[in-house]
C-alpha cells in the first residue's frame, strides 16, 4: 500500500474535470487515492451552475456527503424534495437513489464525500433501479441552523446510521486549542472553512488558511490552536479503512 502521511491540499492547485451523470458541473478531486494515498475515502470541490447538477443515480457501495459552501441547491430523493441552503450537510447512504440541482443564481460550490473512494469508477454508479440494490438508510438534510450550533457529530452512526463516514464539527474560539487522538481505524481530513489554525501532524507543522484540506493518515495524531485574537471554523471528515467495509 502507498505510504502516507499528513498532507495539506489546496482545491487551486489542481485540474478540473467533468463528472458522469451530472450537467453544468466542474470538479476538483482534493482527497483521493492520486493526491494524498487516501484508500478509505475521497473529497472534492464541485462547481455547479444554475438548474444543473447530478442525474438520477446511487452509489450501491459508497456513502455520499454533501455541503453547500455556496449558493442553495435541492436534494431530491425518496419521493422527497429539500432545500439546501449554505452551510447545509446532506447524507446518501449506500445504494440510495438521489438528485441534486443548484437552485441559486450564482453557481454552488459543493463539498462532497465519498467513502470509500468513488474515482469515477461506472462499477461503482448505477443509473437504473435493481432489484438487488436496496438503500442502507435514509437520505437526510441536516439543516444550516444545526450545522451551525454544532459542536460535535453531524454525520455517523449513532446520528445517522452511517457506516464508513463521520463529520464533524470544529468551532474554535480566540487562543484555543484542541488535540485529536489517533485514529487506527479511520483517515481524517480537516477541512478548514474559516480562520486560520495552527496545526501540528505526524511531526509536522501547518498552517491552516480557509479553503484548505489537511489529510491526517490512520494512526497519526493532530493537534490544533487558532491564533491569538482569530476564530476558525470547519470540519473533520473521517473515513473508515477498507478492512471494516462491510460491502
């Protein structure tokens, strides 16, 4: 297997290209198998211009977030239909059919998971109801408002039912510090929305400025402050290894 180790990203710095099954769409692969040796998930950047978005389609075997960094958009699925606003987290479970579209003038810009990675794969894509497919779980909307105040767990099992995907929250104030522990079972990624933070990874140190991804291999340690007289907001996004996916 590819050696990792802690990695900072920049969407900037790499290419784009255009996804299957989606219209008026432009994405950037950040966190994946090419950039950091990622194998338990994938992270990107979409662009996505107004009424246009993903086709009806699941995933059988990925779980699939989605954060609306810009713009509103509407999720589409189970016979229901949600706004998303900015600052909204959606979750796909496994094998759920779904479709989204960016309602907002400006076009959306759209941070989506997928655990494990998706890499384009059609093995990974159906676009037709099967039989054999059924969804692991309910697609749901976790509105602005409570992505907002949360301090903790947004996505995982306990919240959501998800398998391999966790996200959560980082709110740090003023001078303040937060250590996270070692994740022998899971590849973390913080995704840095807001602020800067001081981050220190596998010996290594960073900084953190918005718009950056910092990939945190399994059994490294982090440890973060956000600078005197800042506050920094963002999320951790974690991906269970492929030893614990139950497909």
């Amino acid at each position: 297997m590819k050696q990792t180790k802690p990695t900072v990203v920049r969407a900037a710095d790499l290419a784009a290209y255009a996804p299957a099954n989606h219209t008026g769409t432009s994405n950037v692969r950040v966190i994946c198998p090419e950039t950091v040796g990622a194998t338990a998930l994938e992270v990107l950047i979409g662009t996505i211009v107004k009424s246009h978005g993903a086709k009806p389609h699941a995933h059988p075997h990925l779980e699939q977030c989605a954060y609306m960094i810009e713009g509103t958009g509407e999720s589409q699925a189970e016979g229901r239909v949600e706004s998303m606003g900015t600052g909204t987290w959606s979750y796909v479970p496994a094998g759920a059919f779904h479709t989204f579209r960016v309602t907002s003038e400006q076009p959306g810009r759209v941070l989506v998971v997928y655990a494990p990675p998706y890499g384009e794969n059609p093995a990974q894509t159906i676009t037709q109801p099967d039989p054999a497919v059924s969804p692991r779980g309910k697609v749901r909307v976790l509105a602005a408002d409570a992505v907002t105040a949360a301090t903790g767990a947004l996505i995982d099992r306990d919240t959501v039912g998800a398998q391999w995907v966790e996200i959560e929250a980082v709110r740090m104030a003023d001078g303040s510090a937060l250590s996270c522990a070692p994740r022998p079972d899971a590849e973390q990624v913080l995704y840095l929305e807001d602020g800067h933070i001081d981050a220190r990874a596998g010996a290594q140190d960073f900084h953190l400025a918005p718009g950056d991804f910092l990939f945190i291999p399994s059994g490294a340690a982090v440890a973060l402050r956000c600078p005197t007289g800042r506050r920094a907001s963002g999320f951790f996004i974690k991906g269970r290894l492929p030893s614990s996916h139950s497909l």
